[in-house]
C-alpha cells in the first residue's frame, strides 16, 4: 500500500489546467489528486448566478 501524500496548490491556479476539475478519476493513478470515488471541479459564478436543473440528487454545490 502506497504511503498517503497530500497536495498542497491554489485552486484558482491549478483549476483551469483541467477545465475546473480538480479532484477525480481522470488524474493519473499516481497523482494524489486521483480519485474513483469522489470528483471536485472548481468554479467562481457570478454573484445571483442560478444554474437549476444541472444536478441530480448527487450533485451538491457549497457557496
């Protein structure tokens, strides 16, 4: 079992390299970004901005 590593960035940096995403299968099975269970993707909305109806029960938002 591989030791658990930590990654340490800024979000407003590091989000845009993978068009939001940063936490997710997609990453290499090495980075420790790379996840099968969870998926985080990074996004700064307009203040008022209403996106009803892009997620299901699964998908929650924090502000």
């Amino acid at each position: 079992m591989a030791a658990p590593s930590i990654h340490v960035g800024n979000a407003g940096v590091d989000a845009p390299l993978d068009h939001g995403w940063l936490l997710g299968h997609f990453k290499d099975p090495g980075d420790p970004r790379h996840s099968e269970d969870v998926e985080i993707k990074w996004g700064i909305h307009p203040r008022g901005d209403r996106r009803v109806g892009r997620c299901d029960d699964r998908c929650h938002a924090r502000s």
